[in-house]
C-alpha cells in the first residue's frame, strides 16, 4: 500500500492519498503523485521524507522536481545497523545518533566522517549505506529548527499504519485490492482524528512562502539580530 501524508500551513497533518500497488515501483508510485495533481495537489510541497524506496524518489523529482528530499533516520539506522555484528550495533547505534542530534550540519558532517573513519576498515558496507545518502539525510537543516523531530523519520505514516498491521494480520482470508484500500481509508481515517499538529506552527506559513532557514533559524531574522 502506498501512502502520502501531507500538512498543511497550520500543522495539521492529513492523508492525501494512497493505493495498492504491484511495488514499490517508479510507476506505481507515480501514479499516484500524478493523481494528487489532477485532484488540485498544483503547488510543489517543499520537502517530501520516506525510506530508501527508490521508485518513490524517482516519481517525485518527474512530478514535483523542486521537492527537497529527506531520507528518514529509522530506516537509515536499521539499514547500517544491519550490516554490523550484533556485538557492534549498541556503539554503533550511539554514533549514528550523535549525526543526526546535531545542532547544525557542520557537526553533523563531522560526526559522519567520525562514522566513516572508524568502521570502514572492517564494515566498509554499513559505511557506505549511510555515505551514499549523506545529503538527503542532512536536509532537515534547512529547515526551522521545531520540525527537525517531524522531518527527521516517517513515524507519522509507520504509526498511522500500525493500526492497519494490527488488523491485517489477524484477518482470514485473502484481502482485494477493493477491501483492502477501504479498511485502510477507515482505519487511518479513525486514526487521524488522534494525530497531533506538528510542533513550530508559526514557522510553517514561512517555509510555505519561500523563507530561507540555515541550521534551524530563519536567515532573515539571523541578520537582523546581528545588525
């Protein structure tokens, strides 16, 4: 099942579409980016985060190019953490933290260069995991510093969608394509009137209207201070 979940300029966070797909492919995917647009999606979203879906990235710079992207960390983590012996993960886990909880891009890219540094020797291919999305990990930076936690991760789809696990697994029989996009509407749905608006409202209508931010604070009001 493919699912995007937007926000809008006061924070509040809305399913915008989905559908049952094949895979996770290029064409799947963009189908239904090109359904958000004939349903009035016109205006490019500024930034899009998902996990290592490859199709996923491939349809959005063919339907909205100007969309940053930004690779969420829990998947990122899992995907490193994967390719390291078990008795190296805790370390490990620690290091790839202290990337991501950095309070601006220069220490993050230290503290990953750090990472490279001491487990390329031995685990050349969790290194090269993390390295091979440096950029699109750190583009959370750009932007005000209250959406880090939001832009960081997926969590709002993964635990919108942990209800829906939940019921699959327990249901007999084989689902339909009809079925199955139904309970998930009704059961996101049901979810969504739990969600909470996303931290740093005041700060969305900036990012909307074009404001530049460096490392979490808007520039403009930067300068200004220093003036």
């Amino acid at each position: 099942m493919l699912v995007i979940i937007g926000a809008t300029p006061e924070g509040k966070k809305e399913l915008l579409g989905f559908q049952a797909g094949p895979r996770e492919s290029a064409q799947s995917w963009k189908e239904l980016l090109v359904d958000l647009k004939a349903r009035g999606f016109s205006i490019a979203p500024e930034i899009a985060v998902g996990d290592g879906a490859l199709g996923f990235w491939k349809a959005l710079d063919e339907a909205f190019p100007s969309t940053r992207h930004q690779r969420c960390w829990v998947h990122k983590t899992l995907n490193v953490l994967d390719k390291l012996p078990k008795s190296v993960q805790p370390n490990a886990h620690k290091d790839l933290r202290e990337i991501w909880m950095s309070p601006d891009r220069a220490k993050a890219d230290v503290a990953i260069t750090t990472f490279a540094e001491k487990y390329a020797a031995k685990y050349p291919k969790a290194v090269d995991c993390l390295l091979k999305d440096r950029e699109t990990l750190l583009t959370f930076f750009d932007f005000p510093a209250e959406h880090w936690t939001h832009l960081r991760t997926s969590n709002p789809i993964e635990s919108a969608f942990a209800t829906v696990r939940h019921r699959t697994v327990r249901m007999k029989g084989a689902l339909s394509q009809d079925t199955a996009r139904l309970m998930v509407f009704k059961l996101v749905m049901a979810a969504s009137k739990s969600w909470r608006r996303l931290q740093g409202q005041n700060q969305l209508p900036k990012v909307v209207s074009g404001v530049t931010f460096r490392d979490g604070i808007e520039v403009a009001a930067e300068k200004k201070s220093a003036a």
